[in-house]
C-alpha cells in the first residue's frame, strides 16, 4: 500500500484494496499511504483511498497531516480535495504549524487563497510565535505577503523573539517583501526583544539596498504632529 500510494499507482492500489489490504499501513516515519499519495500530488490515488475511508486526520510521527504535506508541497488539486472531505485546517503539527503556515512559508499562493477561503486561521501561530506571515517573509514570497494582508493578517504581530514581518523579511535582504510591508504601513521602528529595528537587523546582515529603503521610508515618515504653542499635548 505504501509503495503503491507513494507512486500514484492506481491498479496497484485499487487491487490492493479488493484484497482488503490495510489502507491505514504506516511506514518507518509514520505515514499511512494517504499521506503519501497527498504528499506526492496523486489527485486519483487521494480520492481512492478517501472513498475507502482513509483516515483524513491521520499523523505521521511530526504530527502531519495529510493536508499539510499537499500545502507544502503545493498540490492545489489535492488540497482542494482534502477539504472537500472535511480536512481540518487548523491541525497543527509538532512544530505547531498549520497547513496554512507550510503553504505561506513554500510560497504556494494559489494554495494559501483555498485555505483562506475554508476558513484557514491567517493568525494562527508556530511554537516560535510565527504566524503565516511571518514565514512568507521570512521567505520574501511576495504574492503570498500580499495576498494574506489583503485578508487583514496583522502586519505588527510579533514572533517570541519579539520579531515584526518586517523584521525577518530585512534580516533575509528580501527588498521586495520589506518595500511591500513598508508601503502598507508597517512600523519601521519596532524593536525586537534585543531593542533592534529591522533597519538595525538589514545592517547587522550586509543588506545594503534595504538599509537604503528603510532610511528613506524613515525620513519620508510623516512627522508626528506639535501642539500649538501654549496648549500642552496629552
């Protein structure tokens, strides 16, 4: 059965089956042939073993789900799938992400928007502290930063380590992520648990050209507003 999901071999597994193989078979790392078949895209090999009653909430020994490896993987067809048969999207793995957090940290757009649309959780976050954001920051996977601010994803949220998206997108030298994150209001002057800025973070790294951005994002910065002589602020 393993051998068979993992390649997509439909006869194989179909014969397997009328002969009352086991469907729920794990191999050394604790996946079943339906994570193997989510994992390696086999849309027909998935929707066998789901008609036979493959355990969808199934967990290898991280403590994935099938719908992870098809978010990581970016098997769009297969997630789709899954959902379709009440895959959960807010299982979280031993590391604690989401499906959610794997598709947005491979980039996987088209795969982020389906689990959005099934209610995926856009605040959900890691052991780390990490929310998808983060992570598609981390990675400077643009569309996916775009898309999930578009779905009013918290811009300012902070890892454990007291880390904005913006932060981790300057400590990798993604300039197109930070020029994203900076034109839709992210705070340039937030610090992290060590009283860094993500300008401070681009300059500990040798990232030149976000430095540049950031210093001109600062000074272009509206400047906050002075009362008027003779009245005190509050």
């Amino acid at each position: 059965m393993i051998r068979a999901a993992q390649n997509g071999d439909l006869r194989e597994l179909t014969r397997l089956l009328e002969n009352n193989a086991n469907i729920e078979e794990r191999s050394e790392g604790g996946y079943s042939p339906l994570h193997l078949a989510a994992e390696n895209g086999h849309e027909g090999a998935v929707r066998l073993l789901l008609e036979n009653n493959a355990n969808i909430a199934a967990r290898d020994n991280e403590g994935f789900s099938p719908l992870h490896y098809a978010a990581e993987n970016g098997h769009e067809g297969v997630v789709r799938l899954l959902l379709e048969n009440n895959a959960n999207t807010a299982a979280m793995d031993n590391y604690g992400y989401s499906p959610l957090h794997w598709a947005a940290s491979s980039g996987h757009e088209g795969v982020v928007r389906l689990l959005l649309e099934n209610n995926a959780d856009i605040a959900a976050s890691t052991n780390d502290g990490a929310s998808p954001l983060h992570l598609a920051a981390v990675h400077g996977h643009e569309g996916v930063v775009r898309l999930l601010l578009e779905n009013n994803a918290d811009i300012a949220a902070s890892t454990n380590d007291g880390y904005s998206p913006l932060h981790l997108a300057a400590v990798y030298g993604h300039e197109g992520a930070v020029r994203l994150l900076v034109e839709k209001n992210a705070d340039i002057a937030a610090m992290d648990n060590d009283g860094s800025t993500a300008l401070d973070e681009a300059l500990r790294y040798g990232h030149g050209a976000v430095a540049t951005l950031l210093r001109q994002a600062a000074a272009t910065a509206s400047p906050p507003q002075q009362a008027p002589v003779g009245q005190v602020g509050l």
